[in-house]
C-alpha cells in the first residue's frame, strides 16, 4: 500500500470510527476568536438536515466536534436519504417551523429556494455583524463552484461543502492488461485506450462484457445509471449523456419562451437526443444486472466492487473507490477521463457555448426560519476555513477553495486516482451544473413517468421523448413561463 494510499484510507476510516478524536488534530488558526465569538451562544444546539454523502458525514464525524470544543455551540448533523433531505427541509422551511438551522442546498434546487426566499442572504448578514466575521474567512477563498450560490445580487446564499464532476473511470488494470489488449486489438483493429467518443465507448463495452461472460466472470463493459423508478436514471440522461451528443440544458430553450419541442425551437426531442437515450439504453443492457434498480449510489459501489470495466460516476466516490481498501476491490486500479463526446460538444463547451458533463455539488444554507441564525453564521464560516478543507478534500472527493488543490495530501491522492483533482481544477470549466430554473423540480416529476416507461419498454424513445417535450412545454405553461 502506498503512503498516499494509506492517508485516504486513514482519513476516511478516522472520520466514520474516530471523528471526535481526529477532531482533536486540526488546527484552526485565531482560535482565540472562535472562542470568544462563541462565547455568547453558550448552551445553543444547531440542527443540520444533509444527504448521507462521504463530505456531509464528514461533517458530523469530524467538523461538528471540532467546531463545539472551538465554541461550545453543539451542531447536530442528520444524514437521511437525498428524497427525505428535500422533503423535511422544504417542510420545515415552508412552514416556518425551525427545525433546522442549516439545510443541505444542492446546486441543481438553489434557483427554487431562492425564488421562495428561504434563504438567508449570507453576505449581507455578515456585513452588517462585522463582529461575527471570522478573520480567516473570505468569500474571495471559494472556487468559481461558489456562484452557483449566489443571488442576482451577487452575494452568497450557500456555503459550498462539496464540488465534483462526473467523470469517466476506468480500470487501469483491464486496460493495461496485456492478453485483453491483444485480443482488443485482434477483434477491432485498434488499440485498447479510455474512450474519447460514444461509438469507442460502446466497442470496448461491448468487448469487456463477451470478453468475462466468456470466462464466466461477473464483470461487464459498463456501468449504467438506471433505475427504472427513482430521478437518478432521469438525471443521468439530461445533466450527464444528452450533453455530450450536444443537448444542453434538459433540451429547454428559456431564451425561445421556454421551449421543449423541436416543433418550437427546443432539443429535448431533437434527433441527438434521441439519439443519446438509444446510445444509453444499449450500454445499459450490456451493464451488471444491477443497473435497472441502480442510483448514484450502487453504480459507484458496483465500480468499487470491481464489477464494471468503465462507467460514468460521480466525482464524490472517486477517492475512496481509489484508495479505501475497506471498501472498495480496485483500488490502486482506478483512471479517470473526460466523458465520450460527439464531434464539436468538446470545442462548444470550450467556447463557453455547451458543456460536456455535469458539474455537481452543493452547500449549506441558513433558512430565513432558523431561530438560531447568529450561530449559523459562525459555522457557516467554520466549513470555508482553509485549514479544514485538506483532509475533507480526500475523504469526500471535494474541493471548494482553490488552495485545496496544492495542500500535499491532495497532491499525493491525485495521483492515486488519475489525476481526477487536476482535471477537475484544469477542466472544470468545461462541465456545469443543473440549468438555473426555479422549476427544476416540477418539470423533473412532469416528465419522470414517461422517461421510466421509456427505461421498462413501455413507450419507444423516440415517441416517448416526443411525449416528454409537450409535457415539459405544458408544465411551464401552466406556471407560467410558457407565454
């Protein structure tokens, strides 16, 4: 095991089993401040409701007790399920009830809570309590991910906790292997490399899946995103595949009275879409069994168990499905790349005019209802400190401040996992997250049931795309965006 991977190991074991003592290590720099800031909130308990991810456990293995012996302000973190984080924050903040103090804020749901005011406008509440700014805090720290947090106004609303793009990973010793790679090459003419376009892809999928099931391994050609009920399948399509045949933004023009349908100016039915669901579709027919019943969750554990040649994951699971030995049977065996594309989407999403994939991430928010907001703001503060993001980076696969990328445990993972923290620094820019609509999740649970019959073989793409686009373009008409 190398000295690299023994940190990621260590880190991500430490911050599960031992996060109150590993607390203890870090050092927070003006500490003396942190204690007579929260000298006055003495006895408060902060609530916190999150996605269970490897950064938000972080948060209350290893942050939260830190943050109470700098303090005294105790902060309770719930980990729950992505669909109950929604529904109980959303039901506290409708409500105005108070629960929570500090709500998980995914990038692709900001532009809804905004719309709502939910928020609290983290900015301006700490220019007008100059007493409650850290001074080893600063906006300016954030990486660019930070804007998808930010109001018309240009301030903060969200203190980023993780940042990530779905990437392509491979197993370096398949591909490297050289009986596999002679027998590539005998089949296809052409050597054995990461794919750089969907047609590759598909051909080297193809081949890893007759290759095992020859010899009678569990092992397939690629992983597949696609649950037959749940939006990860639908997320899957829209934020990481139809953009890399050049459908941008779920195929919604907002610019073109927000339309859907070719018939009126949108792509969500264009011939590349439709194209990209087929493509899709018959990677996830040659994908482990799993695939159908998969979310963002099993399609990284199904890599990490070894069970896939290739696939497209989230950037979050990347470090520990590279260098967790508890966890995962590849590790030291991990590429990364970019996604396969379509001629031109690489040179649009260069330009600034497309995207290749999806930049994902989310922060934490301090609702408009919370009763202890004076707090929140401290440890708001506290998760965007520099001295803190190091670990955090390995054990979550995240990065939010642009020095993390040169802190020397960051360095030495990165090279255990491909270069993944280099690509997302150098090539970041050329992913991006969910489009800004305020009815992000409308017209995700309008469209939703055609797009799962689609997946069971109920309705064709090409007729169930079709469908897609008029329902899309009758939702935002009936709230209001369709003219």
């Amino acid at each position: 095991m190398s000295f690299a991977l023994k940190i990621g190991a260590s880190v991500l074991a430490l911050s599960v089993a031992a996060g109150s003592a590993f607390a203890q290590d870090i050092q927070i720099e003006n500490e003396d401040w942190w204690k007579e800031a929260g000298a006055q909130f003495d006895g408060v308990t902060l609530r916190g409701v999150t996605e269970s991810t490897p950064p938000s456990n972080y948060i209350g293995d290893v942050l939260a007790p830190k943050f109470e012996e700098l303090t005294g302000i105790r902060v309770e973190v719930e980990t729950t399920s992505w669909d109950q984080m929604y529904d109980k924050a959303i039901k506290d903040m409708e409500a105005g009830t108070g629960i929570y103090d500090m709500v998980y804020i995914e990038q692709d749901i900001v532009y809804a809570y905004l719309a709502r005011d939910f928020l609290v406008d983290l900015t301006a509440a700490l220019e007008a309590q100059p007493d409650l700014k850290s001074p080893n805090y600063s906006e300016d720290n954030f990486t660019t991910f930070a804007d998808n947090f930010r109001g018309e106004n240009g301030h903060l609303y969200g203190t980023p906790m993780e940042a990530f793009i779905k990437v392509y990973l491979y197993r370096t010793d398949l591909f490297e292997d050289e009986e596999i790679r002679a027998a590539f090459q005998e089949k296809t003419g052409r050597e054995l490399e990461p794919a750089t376009n969907h047609a590759d892809y598909a051909e080297i999928a193809e081949f890893f899946t007759a290759w095992f099931e020859e010899k009678g391994e569990d092992i397939w050609g690629t992983t597949a995103q696609a649950h037959t009920g749940h939006p990860a399948s639908w997320y899957e399509f829209f934020e990481s595949v139809a953009p890399t045949y050049g459908v941008y933004d779920w195929g919604i023009d907002p610019d073109n009275n927000y339309a859907a349908s070719v018939e009126n100016g949108g792509t969500m039915n264009s011939e590349e879409a439709k194209a990209a669901l087929t493509w899709w579709l018959s990677m996830r027919d040659i994908a482990p069994p799993e695939s159908v019943q998969s979310t963002w969750t099993e399609v990284a554990t199904t890599f990490a168990a070894g069970r896939a040649a290739q696939g497209l994951v989230y950037g979050e699971n990347a470090a520990w499905i590279a260098t967790d030995d508890t966890k995962s049977r590849v590790v030291g065996n991990v590429g990364v790349a970019l996604p396969p594309l379509q001629d031109g989407v690489l040179e649009e999403a260069e330009a600034g005019d497309g995207y290749i994939g999806y930049y994902d991430g989310g922060a934490f928010g301090l609702p408009v209802t919370s009763n202890n907001q004076d707090a929140a703001l401290l440890f708001m503060q506290f998760m965007a400190l520099p001295e803190i993001q190091e670990d955090w980076a390995i054990a979550g696969s995240r990065i939010t401040l642009d020095s993390t990328y040169d802190a020397p445990k960051v360095q030495e993972v990165n090279t255990e996992l491909g270069g993944y923290y280099d690509m997302l620094r150098d090539q970041g820019y050329l992913f991006k997250g969910a489009p800004e609509y305020a009815f992000h999740a409308q017209v995700r649970e309008a469209t939703a049931p055609t797009f799962y019959s689609i997946l069971t073989g109920e309705i064709g793409v090409s007729e169930g795309l079709d469908q897609m686009a008029s329902i899309a373009e009758q939702e935002l008409t009936d709230l209001g965006y369709r003219q």
